[in-house]
C-alpha cells in the first residue's frame, strides 16, 4: 500500500524530469509510476531542497500525482529557511513561513530531521530526531578517546536546550553573541575544558561558529576535538575545519559535497 519515491530521477523510475528550452521544468509520472501508484495509493517522498528549481520539481511532482494516492506525505531531511524563522527587522521576510507556505496543503505531512527554530514545528513540521546518528557520533569518538572521559560541549544556550541525549555525559555551553541583522558573532565565552571534547550542533554553514570555539580552547588541555553537525553546509569547504578538528561527524541531509579524511557521514533517510 506504500509507494516510496526518492528525488532521484536517475535511480527512481516513477518519474522523470527534464528542461524546456527556455528554462522551465517537466515532471511526470513514467508508466511504471502510475502502475505503482494504483496499487500503493499512500506516498512518500522523501527530496532534498538545496535550490528553487528543487522546490519547483517538488511541486511539480506533487501536482502530477494529483487526487490518485490517497495520502501524500514529505520528509524533507534538511528544511531550507529553518534559520529564517522570524523577520529580523522591519521591512524583512519571514523566509520559513513563506517557504512552508509552498508546501502546506498540497502534503498530508512533512518531516524534517533536527529542525533549527521550534517555529518550524510551530507552521506545521515534525521534528525527526538525530538522536541516533548523535549516538554513533559519540561512541566513534569515545573509540579515538581510547577510553579517555569525553566532554560534550554545546556552542551556545540553544544548542543545549535541542534535547540531545548525550549518553551519561553532562554537557556544558560556550556563550556568544550574534548580530541577528548580520548574522556575524561579537563574542565567544568558552568554558574551561580539558580532555577530548566533542561539539555539538544541529547546522555547521560556513563553520564561524565552530572555528571561534576551536580558537578558544586550550589545545595543551584539550587532547582531542571533535565535532558533530546534523545538517552539514560547509559553505567554505573543509580546509580551515580540518586545521582545527580531529573528527568531524555530519548526516547526509545537506549532500554538500565536501569531503576529508576526517568527515564521517551518517545516511540521513
């Protein structure tokens, strides 16, 4: 009664997409689609949304499919505009509302793993939990701790109040300030910690944030750094993360494309 479709075109065979001349998007059901739609009338699509033309061939998809399935239900593994949960200042957008706008309506439901804002959830989101590729993520490290007591530090009070279970550890949080009309951080306060430490978050973007704290630690106490991000952007790639952290951990959510011989990468769907 299921049907699964995944966004990509290439190894799913229920849809294809393609490009008009003059730029515009196609998306329709392939034969085989429809078959599988009249015997598995409740669907799932799971897409990545990295771009506006994502969000279009979505759309798309979700119209060809039309009153045929009897549900229709989205996971989206990274949620786009989840940071732009509120307008900042007069004369802002509110990106997160207009993004969920799109969607609400035409899905029975949409997930998405370790949302951002609690505003997400508030439009409409559930909020899958990370919580077992976090888990993975500390034992890997506990394994190069090589039995050493690891410290679990949080970048800020909102990392902390994510609900992550943290396996015996009590973590601690680092302080900053941020210019929420710029977006740049004025002030990093970084507590005493010794030992390896791992750092936890739910998005790593450009990886300021991270890099800051990095500065900031004692590396003559700190005998190993690691950091887990759910959602892994690496916007400016991974060199300066590489110079700093001895483990990077992340999901498949984003697909950025960036690779280190020190980046694991935990299947998101």
């Amino acid at each position: 009664m299921t049907f699964y479709i995944t966004q990509n075109g290439d190894t799913d065979d229920s849809y294809e997409q393609f490009r008009y001349p003059a730029g515009e998007l196609q998306v329709r059901l392939t034969p085989a689609g429809m078959e599988n739609l009249r015997t598995n009338p409740i669907v799932y699509i799971t897409w990545r949304i990295a771009s506006s033309d994502d969000l279009i061939a979505l759309l798309l998809l979700r119209d060809a499919i039309g009153g045929r399935a009897k549900a229709v239900h989205l996971a989206l593994p990274y949620l786009p505009y989840s940071r732009a949960d509120r307008p900042f200042r007069d004369g802002d957008c509110f990106g997160l509302n207009v993004f969920l706008s799109q969607l609400r309506g035409r899905f029975d439901s949409i997930t998405s793993v370790d949302v951002h804002s609690p505003m997400a959830t508030a439009l409409g989101v559930i909020n899958a939990s990370p919580q077992r590729h976090i888990t993975a993520a500390i034992h890997s490290f506990e394994d190069l701790a090589k039995g050493e007591r690891i410290t679990v530090l949080y970048p800020d009070k909102g990392a902390a109040t994510r609900g992550y279970y943290t396996h015996g550890y009590t973590p601690v949080h680092c302080e900053k300030q941020r210019d929420p009309v710029t977006g740049l951080f004025s002030r990093f306060t970084v507590p005493p910690v010794s030992g390896p430490v791992l750092i936890l978050d739910d998005i790593c973007d450009g990886g300021g944030t991270f890099l800051g704290i990095a500065k900031q630690l004692d590396r003559s106490k700190v005998t190993l750094l690691g950091l887990y991000v759910t959602h892994g952007i690496f916007s400016k790639g991974m060199q300066d993360l590489e110079a700093h952290f001895d483990r990077i951990y992340t999901t498949s959510s984003f697909l950025s494309g960036a690779a280190s011989p020190k980046l694991t990468v935990y299947n998101a769907a």
